[in-house]
C-alpha cells in the first residue's frame, strides 16, 4: 500500500511549503493521548521514569483543541482531515 498522504506532506515540508513544526503540532493534537503515548513508546522518545510524572501543565496547551480535532495552520486557516489547505489533507 502507497502512503500518498504521507509522502505528500513530507515533499511540502522538503519543499517549504508548510512548516515541520506545524505539521509535528497538528499530528499530535490530532492524535488521542493514547495514541501519542502509545507512538512515543513505540520510538523509545521517553524514559520509563517518566511514564510517572504529571501530565497536568503540558495537557493545559492543548485544552484549546476542538472537538472536531481542527488546529489552526500557520496561514490563519484551519488543518484537519478535510480542510483542503495543506494538500495532504485534500
């Protein structure tokens, strides 16, 4: 199977037509908080001491996420499953 999507939103951000930490920003808010513990497990990205530290600061930034998982793209415009505007969504 293809990853279209994918390989698209990596030859913008090649190309500079979105920006990395845009795109990091809205996967990770698009993503559940088990879904993103269960991806930084799987790539090592924590030590197991921290599974145990308090999560309550960091989960203050994404309290502004909408129910619809949108976040706001760096052009003003919305970025979500099917916003049209950074291509890999459309």
């Amino acid at each position: 199977m293809t990853r279209q999507a994918t390989t698209r939103l990596l030859g913008m951000i090649e190309d500079g037509v979105i920006e990395r930490d845009t795109v990091i920003t809205a996967a990770l808010k698009y993503m559940s908080e088990a879904e993103v513990a269960d991806m930084c497990q799987h790539n090592d990205f924590f030590d197991d001491e921290d599974e145990d530290d308090d999560t309550d600061e960091e989960d203050e930034d994404f309290e502004d996420v909408d129910e619809d998982r949108e976040v706001e793209g760096e052009r003003g415009s919305r970025c979500s499953p099917t916003c049209g505007w950074c291509g890999a969504c459309a």
